[in-house]
C-alpha cells in the first residue's frame, strides 16, 4: 500500500512539473513519507519512473481483460476500451516527455509495456476479422504500427493546440477503426456513436500541461 502510495504521488509531480525537476524530496513529501522510506523502495528517480509506467500499462492490460470477459465483439472490447482511457486519462506535460530520453530504463520498460499492449490489440484485431467485423485485406500488422506512430503524439503537436487532448486522440482513433471496419462493423461503430459515446470529449485538460517553455 505505502508503495502505490509513493507510485501515485510520484506521479502527479512528474506529469505536472516533468521528471528532470522533481526531486526525490519532493516525492517524499507528496507521499507523507520519510526520504528514508522512499529509498528503501526506490533505489532512484528512475526506479521510481519505471514503477509508474509500468503501473500504468497493468492498469490498461488489466481494464483490456475485463472488457474481454464482458463484451461481446472485439470492436465491443476495443470502443469500450478507448471510452475507458478517454474518461481515465494521464495527462503528463510536455517537460515529462522531453525528460524522458535522460532514462534510458525507463525508456525501455515503456517499450516493453507498450508492446505488451499493442499484441493484445493485434489478437483483437484478427478476432475481429473472423468475426466478420474488420475486413480481412487489411496489413493489421502494419496498423499496429501505425499505432505506435500515433501513441507518440502524447501530447499532440502544437498545430492541434485549439482542441482538447482526448478529441484528437479520438479522431485519429475513430478514422482508423471506421476505415477497417466492414458493414456489420460499421453498424456496431455507429451504434456507439448514436449512445452518445464521446461526450467527454468537450472536456479540456488543463491548459497549462501542453504549454511548452520558451
């Protein structure tokens, strides 16, 4: 428990001020803990920094699987799963992204992690196709990548500055799946939209997070 504790606090001071200038001094006092304590479950800023990406990609393996128990199709799984991360976002600011290349471990568990990710994606994505709801002509192996390449706009370049974070993200997302979708997919696709599935979307992030300084 006190190590979630740490992990969390931890993690609102870099996605606020990045990772270069946060100390582990400041970690201690966010968590309420003696800088001894920290240590002893830290060995350093980075161990600390791995610990919170890795956290963060169990809990999206995690809300994946659920969905996969209680869904019904694989785009079921997939809309639910992004309606999931849009009204559960982390939002970092851009120091944290620019701090990142400073640790190299950390820069390799997110690897890890993300392809952790992205072959559950790719499973979903051929389940999809015998279920005759994504249209098996398509490289899916070659979207996955594409999703690689898209994941790196965290945050988006400053040409999307006017639009919220999560509208972005959704629309490159939306066009992606409505492209690989066949009818009958397209059918589910638009029955979310009708619900009113992304009305969270028009909710801004905290302008601050994404400005970068001069």
């Amino acid at each position: 428990m006190l190590k979630e504790q740490i992990v969390e606090a931890a993690k609102r001071l870099f996605s606020q001020n990045g990772v270069k200038r946060v100390s582990m001094n400041d970690v201690a006092g966010e968590a309420g803990v003696s800088k001894r304590t920290l240590y002893e479950l830290f060995e350093n800023k980075e161990a600390l920094l791995v610990e919170i990406l890795r956290s963060v990609h169990l809990y999206m393996l995690a809300s994946l699987g659920q969905l996969e128990i209680e869904s019904r199709t694989a785009l079921d799984i997939i809309l639910l799963f992004n309606q999931k991360m849009l009204q559960n976002p982390t939002y970092y600011c851009n120091a944290f992204y620019d701090d990142l290349h400073r640790y190299p471990e950390a820069v390799v568990a997110l690897q890890e992690e993300k392809k952790l990710l992205m072959d559950r994606i790719l499973s979903l994505l051929k389940r999809g196709v015998d279920e005759g709801i994504f249209l098996p002509e398509i490289n899916y192996d070659m979207i996955i990548l594409m999703a690689k390449e898209y994941m790196k706009m965290s945050p988006p370049p400053k040409v999307f500055k006017r639009y919220a974070h999560e509208e972005v993200r959704n629309t490159f997302f939306l066009i992606l799946i409505r492209g690989i979708c066949t009818d009958a997919g397209r059918k589910v696709l638009k029955y979310y939209m009708i619900k009113g599935y992304y009305d969270n979307l028009r909710q801004q992030p905290p302008a601050h997070l994404f400005q970068r300084e001069e």
